[in-house]
C-alpha cells in the first residue's frame, strides 16, 4: 500500500489527546488503552477510507497499554510516523516493546529525581515563610508535562532512528539507576538539614568539676546535644533516617506503621523531655 502523509491538523490532533486525555479512562483492564485508542482516532480517519479498515486498525490500539505519559508521548509520535507508512505490525511491536522501559525511566526521573528534589525545597522554603515554595513546587512540575509535546514531536520526526540511537548510546537499565542514585542522594543530603535544626535531644546534666584556677568546685551544663554535634553534625536525623529506612526493608514493616510508631515515640520522648 502506497504510503499516505499525515495532515499537520491530525498529527495536532493526534498529540493534543495524547498529552490531554491518555489518562482520562484509565482502567484495570486496559489501562492507558483507551486514551491511545482516542488519541490515534484523528491519523487513523487521515490514512483510512471505509469503517471498516479504520474500526480493524483502532482496535488495535485499544488493547492493553501502560507506560509513563511523557514516555508515551514519545512512542505515539513513533507510532504515528509507522503508521503513515502502513507498518502497522511494526508499530504495535514498538508499542510493546518500548512502554515498560520508558515507564521505568520516566516513573524514576519524574518520581524519584524531579518531584522529590522540588517537593524538599519548596518545603524548606515554606518553612522560612517564602510564598516562591508555591511555585517551586508547582513549575517544575508543569514543566514535565509541557515536555510531552516537543517528545511527541521528536518520536514521529525521528521514528526508528531514535530508538536505535538510544540503544547504542545507553541503556534504559543504567539510565534508571542513575537517576534513582541522583535522586536518593539529594534526597538524602536533604532530609539532614531540614530535620536537622528541629530534631534535637533536650537531655541536659550538671556536674560539680573543680576549677583549675581557683580550686572552687564548680557546677557545668552538659548537653547531649552538642556532644553529638561534636562527633558528627545531623548525627541524629541521619541514624533516624537509618532506622526507618531499616524497619521499611528489613523488617517488612508497612509506611503507615512505622509512621504510628515514630508518632508514639517522638510523644514518649517530648513529654518526658528528652527529646526537644
């Protein structure tokens, strides 16, 4: 079959459903199915004549679906480019083949990198009363879903030339633990200094010492804190991190658990005063 250019008015079409509504009918059983299903209805009406071969064809996109949004902004615009050039066995093959890794990509930049990083600093920004944590919080944010677009554009453009492209220059498993790395390290360079100035110990002791210029006995302040802060800064918030990083893995206990348990203990310490 003699291959058919798309009308930029589809190909619109097309990339505006996608980015809008992949979502809008997400189920159990298809998933993002339906949404892609939508989103292709404009190219399929452009590149087929009768009912019947459009029905046979939207069917095809109507099955099972699931990948990250912007990852599938990408694989529609190739999707699209395979479907102008009636390789209709290739484009689903591609669909298949590629929304796993692009949803492990963009669920790790996006879940892991982007919203964790932005949500940390628009709270330490929150706390010193600055109104930009609103927008720290929210552009970042508005940003990668404005990124679907030019991704849209740059899978129909590049077609199977960005797929072999990004084989030979990384793979989607490094990728991934690369951004999960960056992530957990920011992350946790932050959670320190944020929980830093407000977790503290409170137990304080005096002791009688002799001073060594008049031979007075004297009474000294020890504070647990700053005997802490000597040996290492964050020491507490960081072994507090420790540990509910430890029940989460190790002891298999659930998030809303430990939550309960930090609550009952930090309790305990505040209102016998140990813990400021």
């Amino acid at each position: 079959m003699e291959a058919k250019t798309l009308s930029p008015k589809a190909l619109k079409k097309t990339k505006n459903r996608h980015n809008w509504a992949l979502q809008w009918c997400m189920n159990y059983e298809k998933m993002q199915g339906s949404g892609f299903a939508y989103a292709m209805v404009p190219v399929i009406k452009d590149l087929y004549s009768t009912e019947e071969e459009r029905c046979r064809h939207l069917e095809r996109h109507i099955q099972f679906f699931n990948s990250h949004p912007a990852g599938s902004s990408a694989i529609c615009g190739i999707v699209c480019a395979l479907e102008e050039k009636h390789q209709s066995d290739t484009a689903e093959s591609i669909k298949i083949a590629l929304m796993g890794p692009l949803a492990s990509v963009g669920d790790t930049f996006q879940g892991v990198l982007v919203k964790p990083l932005v949500s940390l600093i628009g709270a330490g920004m929150a706390a010193e009363g600055n109104w930009l944590s609103i927008l720290m919080v929210t552009l970042p944010m508005f940003a990668c879903f404005l990124a679907r677009w030019p991704i849209f554009d740059l899978g129909y453009k590049q077609s199977i030339s960005l797929l072999n492209n990004m084989q030979s220059s990384f793979s989607f498993d490094k990728l991934q633990e690369m951004a999960t790395v960056l992530g957990l390290t920011v992350v946790g360079g932050f959670i320190p200094s944020i929980l830093g100035p407000k977790l503290q110990l409170g137990f304080e002791m005096t002791k009688t010492i002799t001073d060594p210029n008049t031979h007075e006995a004297v009474e000294q302040l020890f504070k647990l804190q700053e005997s802490l802060d000597g040996l290492l800064p964050y020491l507490l918030p960081i072994v507090f991190v420790a540990a509910c990083y430890w029940m989460l893995k190790n002891k298999r206990m659930s998030p809303v658990k430990v939550i309960l348990l930090i609550s009952v203990v930090t309790f305990v310490l505040g209102a016998i005063g140990v813990m400021a």
